[in-house]
C-alpha cells in the first residue's frame, strides 16, 4: 500500500490538511523529507467543509504543486478524491495515492462511483471510517473497491461524530478498528490523531494509543506554519514537532522472550478458565431471568421493576467499587445484563400471547 520504505517502524503520513499555495506544500514536504520520518505525503486538493463560505481547497489548480512536491523531495502524495471527476483529474496529474473521506464512504453510490472511476488502475486506496460507527459501512467501502480490481487497500481510523461536549473532536471508539483488523487481518489500518483531537495536546496520547493497539501507522496533519493555516489550523504541527513527537512515542514487540511468552500463556489460561466461569454463570442468571419471566407472566404482573433495579445497580456498584472494577465499565455491564433479562421477559411474554 506504501512505497518501498527503508526503515522499521509503523507508517507515518503527514503533510497538510490542505494544499494552500506551491510555495507551503513544497515548504513542508521538504521539511519533512528532511526530517527523514515520513512514508507519504498527504494534502486536501477538494474539501469537504460543513458549512459553505469556508475556504474549500484550491481544488485543481494544487495538483500541479503537488507533482512538485513528488520531484523535488521524492515523496509519493495522497489526496483526498470525493467523487469521479476527482479521481480522473488527479490521474491524469500523476497521482496514484487517494483517501476516501468519511462523509464519502456513508454514501455506498458515490464509493461505487469513485471504485468503477479507479478499476483496472494501478492506484493505493485509503478508506476512512464512516462519520457513524457503522463498521459494515467501512468493510463496504472496502469491498467495493476490491471489487473493482483494486488490491492496494488500506483503512483509516479518524474516530466518530458525536454530539456532546467532549476533549476530542471525534470518539475514537478503538472497538471498531480492532474489530476490523481481526475481520481482515491483512488489511494495514492506520489512525488519524489530527483528526480525532481536533487539537494538538491530545495527538501524542491518541498516537500511543493507536501504536499500542497494533495499528500499522499514523496520519498526522503537519504544516510549515500552522498558525496561519487556512483549515483546521489548531490540529496541525510543524514538520519538527511531528519528529519530536515520533522521537517520544514508544515501538513496542508484540511478542517477547520464551520466559515471557511461557509467563503470558498461564496467564492467558486462566483468562480462559474465567471465562468458562463467567459464560456459565451468565446461562445460570439468564435461565433464573426465565423462570421469573414466566412466573410474572402467571401471575399478571409487569416486566420492569424500577425499584428493584434501581437496588440492584446501587449494591452491584457497591461491591464493584470494593473489588477495584472500573464503574464505568460496571455500568455498561449492567445495563447489558438488564437489557438482555428484559428481552428474555418480554419474549416469554409475547410467545404466550400468540394464538
């Protein structure tokens, strides 16, 4: 999916959120050819902005600067394309590297569109996550694409739209790419830090993150002078501060010495005899759930009991508290363990009220 690369380590694009002139994109791919960390230029051509009024990219004008980029510092390019005539524009510049945007890859027709526009074309395609964590969206996008004849696939993870107030700009839900890495191992997946942060005092800790959770590489929005960027300036960082950050982040095996994988092994062995215990005793609550649903059901009386579930989360909270278990996650637990016993109810009851 990437050129050739040299050294070890995981994939690192980087480049601007947009191409604004020839004199900046030149200014940062060379700074960061310099720097000597990155494996692929990245730039907005055509940007997709919420609202209109805000500067939407210099569209094909900065595919010239672009092949300028790639004779002067060597670095291959990736841009971002959003529909057919995207695609055939920067084909005939020369550029053979694309992403699909996130609000692009929530329409199956315009993927489909952008797949028949690339196929039987020796091109590299990056898929970003849909704006919604609907992972068949993603694994679609994908699809499609292979499809048409394209095998130089990979993914990005740029996190989820939400609607609260939150640090980030975008939930990472890191379930997602892990899931889809386990569905399709071979596939390369790549986080955004720039894109989840929404600013930069969360890059590096999202960058571990993504490293720690065996992602193949990163995309790290860099720009010569982000203070004057013309879009999402408060996320992008200097070529320098990119190879600082790279310098601090940790690489770490993901396997170890015969002492520590014997170690590991037990270790993960009672993991498996715990959760034998758990899936036993989940079909032991859930076959008690059942016989008070029936019982409820004989006897005229309503499915939810607030009070008692309200006394339930209040002591299970308790005793969670006292054996270190994150709340949080108790929460969650509990609420799917209630959302599973209502349905349970809520099956008997309705199978028995059929004629």
């Amino acid at each position: 999916m990437i050129p050739e690369r040299v050294r070890k380590g995981p994939v690192i694009i980087a480049g601007p959120c947009s191409a604004e002139s020839e004199e900046q994109v030149l200014a940062t791919a060379i700074a960061l050819q310099k720097e000597g960390r990155t494996d692929l230029f990245r730039a907005g051509v055509w940007k997709p902005r919420t609202r209109p009024g805000s500067f939407e990219g210099a569209g094909e004008e900065a595919l010239p600067w672009l092949n300028s980029v790639q004779e002067h510092t060597g670095l291959k390019v990736a841009i971002e394309i959003a529909n057919p005539e995207h695609a055939e524009k920067a084909l005939k510049a020369g550029i053979r590297y694309f992403w699909i945007g996130a609000r692009t890859v929530v329409s199956p027709f315009s993927v489909q569109e952008i797949a028949n526009a690339l196929g039987g074309i020796d091109v590299a395609v990056m898929v970003k996550n849909p704006v919604n964590p609907d992972i068949n969206l993603w694994i679609g996008a994908l699809e499609r694409l292979n499809k048409s004849g394209i095998t130089r696939l990979a993914a990005i993870h740029r996190g989820f739209s939400h609607f609260e107030s939150a640090p980030l700009r975008n939930k990472p839900i890191w379930e997602l790419p892990i899931t889809l890495k386990r569905l399709i191992p071979e596939l390369p997946v790549f986080t955004d830090p720039s894109h989840i942060c929404g600013a930069t005092n969360f890059i590096r800790e999202i960058a571990q993150k993504a490293l720690d959770l065996e992602m193949n590489g990163l995309m790290i929005e860099t720009h010569i002078n982000p203070a004057v960027a013309l879009t999402d300036a408060k996320q992008q960082i200097t070529p320098s501060e990119l190879s600082n950050l790279l310098t601090s982040l940790s690489i770490r095996s993901s396997c170890g010495h015969a002492s520590f994988d014997n170690t590991l092994r037990q270790w993960r062995e009672l993991i498996d005899e715990k959760d034998d215990e758990l899936l036993n005793t989940l079909s032991s609550r859930f076959a008690a759930i059942n016989e008070i649903g029936k019982l409820k059901k004989e006897n005229n009386v309503t499915i939810l009991q607030l009070e008692r579930w309200k006394n339930i989360v209040d002591s299970r909270m308790q005793d969670a508290e006292k054996f270190g278990i994150n709340p949080t996650f108790m929460k969650r637990l509990l609420n799917l363990i209630h959302e599973e016993s209502i349905r349970i109810q809520e099956q008997i009851l309705n199978n028995e009220n059929k004629i």
